[in-house]
C-alpha cells in the first residue's frame, strides 16, 4: 500500500513540481501548469520560492494556488 503524502504549506516542495490539490493543467488551454518562479527564474535556489504557486506558461492569465480546499 502506497500513503501519498501531500504538503503541508506553500513553503513545501510539490511531489514533481506539480500540483498536488488543483488540476495540473490550466482550465483554459488545457497546457500543464509550472511553477510561476521557475517559469521567471529558472536558475533559482528551489529553497527560496513559494511552492504553491502555478501559472500557465501559454496563457499568463494568473496565478493558480495549489492548497486544500
């Protein structure tokens, strides 16, 4: 039996750098979302970012936050 564990807060590395409440795609297009930092900064040390938030790198039409609701 596998137990998924899911994170806990936005300072919380998503499993893959994808989210893990929300959809993986963007509602609109259909395109996988990414991390918003690593979409502006590729080169950026991944303990300085907030994990939880995801933008479509087509679109750019917002910020999509990966918590529980």
């Amino acid at each position: 039996m596998v137990i998924e564990v899911k994170p806990r807060s936005a300072a919380e590395q998503r499993p893959n750098d994808k989210p893990a409440y929300i959809d993986t795609n963007c509602p609109e297009c259909g395109s996988p979302l990414v991390l918003l930092y690593i979409l502006e900064n590729p080169l950026a040390p991944t303990d300085k970012i907030w994990h939880d938030e995801f933008i479509c790198p087509k679109c750019r039409d917002g910020i999509y936050l990966d918590f529980p609701m």
